[in-house]
C-alpha cells in the first residue's frame, strides 16, 4: 500500500454505486440465529416463572419481528414501500 500512488488509491472505481443486493440475506444469517436463542432464554425464563400473560404478549411480538427475518423478500418490499413513501424515486 506504500508503494501505490495516492492518485490511484483515492481513483473511484467503475461501478462507483452502493451495492445492497445482498444485504438482507447478510442480516439474515447474522441476526436470525441471535434472535431466535434470545427468544428461546426469554420465553423459558417467562415458563419457568409461570408469567403466562407476559409469554403469549412475548410470543406474539416474537411472532411478527420473527416475519422480517424469514419471510422473503419482506425487508426489501418495506424498504421500497417506505421509499415510495417518502418521495425517493425508486428504479
């Protein structure tokens, strides 16, 4: 990295564009796991201390965050939907 000019390092590349294409399958395979051993300790703690009412709340929450992480193509049509929203001009 010494040796290379600073005009070549700081040349923007050719496709100087943002790439997401993959980042929902990226937080997917980073996040679904965590979530789902973090729901497994909280629900058996819920179980154990006999909260049965903060259980089902806790599972009906886990349920619909459970929605973004597994359904496909979820994450992407929210984010369009609130772009759209917004006024972003998608293409």
């Amino acid at each position: 990295m010494a040796s290379i000019p600073h005009e070549i390092l700081a040349a923007p590349a050719e496709n100087d564009e943002l790439q997401t294409d993959q980042l929902a399958d990226w937080l997917r395979q980073i996040f679904g796991p965590l979530f789902l051993v973090i729901v497994s300790i909280v629900a058996i703690f819920f179980l154990f201390t006999r909260e049965i009412t903060r259980f089902v709340q806790f599972i009906v929450l886990a349920i619909g965050i459970g929605v973004v992480f597994y359904v496909p193509n979820i994450i992407e049509t929210t984010a369009k939907a609130i772009a759209k929203a917004l006024g972003v001009d998608i293409t």
